[in-house]
C-alpha cells in the first residue's frame, strides 16, 4: 500500500512538474484574411528540454488542408522562446462568415528514460478563427444584441444570425448554470443542456472576445 500512495504521490509532482514547462503566448488566434501569416509564441521557462509537435484540425477535430503551421516539430530548449507561424495555403473557406479550426500544440518532455519512470504529454487544443475580409472587426457588444434566446424544456436554445462565432463563458437561467458551455456557430442555432423546469425568466451571459478577455454580462428576459 505504501508503495500505491508513493507511485500516486510521484506521479501528481512530475504531472504539476511536466505541466508547468511551456507557455503559449494566447488562447485563441484570428486569422484576418489578406494576411501573409499569423504566429504564437511557445515559452519554455523550465529547466528541461521539450519536444514540441503541432497541428491544426478542422471543425470536426479530422486534419485538414487549408492551413500549414511552421516548425510542426521542434525542441524547445530550457529558457528559450520559439514562434509558431500559421499560414493560409488553400483559401476555399466561405467569404461571408467565420471559420472554426482547432490549433493543437502538444509537449512532451524531454527527460531521460529510467526504470519505473513514466512520460506524459500534454495536449493544448486552442480556437484558430479564419475571419474573411468582407467581416470587420466585431463589436461583441453591438452583435451579441442579436442572439435570439429561447428555452424548451430542459435546453437553453441560442440562435446566431451573424457571420461570427460566439465563444461563451457562461449562461444562465435563473442563476441556474447550463451544462458544457462552449459556443454557437454563424448562421446556426445551438442547445445547451440546464437542469431547470421554468418556462419563463432571465437568461444572461459572458463572451470570450477576440483576446481571450469576458465581455460584461448580458441578460435577456424570455
């Protein structure tokens, strides 16, 4: 038994240990189309080395063709910074809304192997927006006006009759909060599961901006 609790013991220090070693330099990218490229930083202030793989997948998280990011593997030495550099190589998005891709950024560290000693990587899956020209910049205050919000049952209902995605970071019914919070797509409606039998009352809500910051909160009385 002794032997259990010291492996579980070793094994949360190396996770909090491994899991402290790279800094990536954002929590989502906005490709405004028309530019040469995008770039993220990766940071190592650990004192090991790391291997650094990455890659972009679509939507449905299935790799894809319309992106390349540069260097897709790298060492990452102890103390040093390295830019991961994002460019469109097939430009067959739609022009009149925003597209959805996943970065994905995964660290592994580069220790030596012994006995009973156990590597895990990490994986950082971060939103890469592609945004077409013809789209300015949003006004999440101004365009989040235009959600339609219903409740059927136990779903919160959200209709987005814009061109751009909303990240949120909480919704509410009632002060109750709904399940698995994530986003709704352009030109889409999207469910979210609550626990909560009303019909009628206050929905409000936060979204992420483009620099991963929570706009003020917003409600709407249904």
């Amino acid at each position: 038994m002794k032997a259990i609790i010291y492996s579980f013991i070793s094994l949360f220090i190396f996770l909090n240990s491994a899991n402290a070693g790279v800094v990536i330099g954002g929590t989502r990218i906005i490709y405004d189309e028309g530019k040469k490229d995008v770039s993220i930083s990766v940071e190592n202030p650990d004192n090991i080395p790391y291997l650094i793989q990455s890659w972009i997948d679509d939507v449905s998280e299935k790799k894809q063709s319309s992106f390349t990011i540069t260097p897709p593997l790298f060492r990452l030495n102890s103390s040093n910074t390295n830019a991961l550099r994002i460019f469109l190589t097939e430009n067959n998005l739609p022009s009149d809304r925003e597209s959805l891709f996943w970065l994905n950024i995964k660290t592994i560290p580069a220790t030596e192997r012994t006995e009973n000693s156990l590597q895990i990587a990490f994986k950082t899956q971060m939103k890469l927006i592609f945004r077409p020209k013809e789209l300015k910049g949003v006004n999440f205050i101004e365009e989040q006006k235009k959600l339609e919000w219903s409740k059927i049952g136990n779903k919160i209902n959200v209709k987005n009759p814009t061109p751009y995605f909303f990240n949120f970071q909480t919704i509410n019914f009632n002060n109750k909060s709904v399940n698995d919070v994530s986003y709704v797509a352009p030109y889409s409606v999207k469910s979210f599961e609550i626990n909560n039998d009303e019909i009628h009352g206050i929905i409000n809500w936060e979204v992420i901006n483009d620099y991963g910051a929570v706009t003020d909160l917003s409600e709407v009385k249904i």
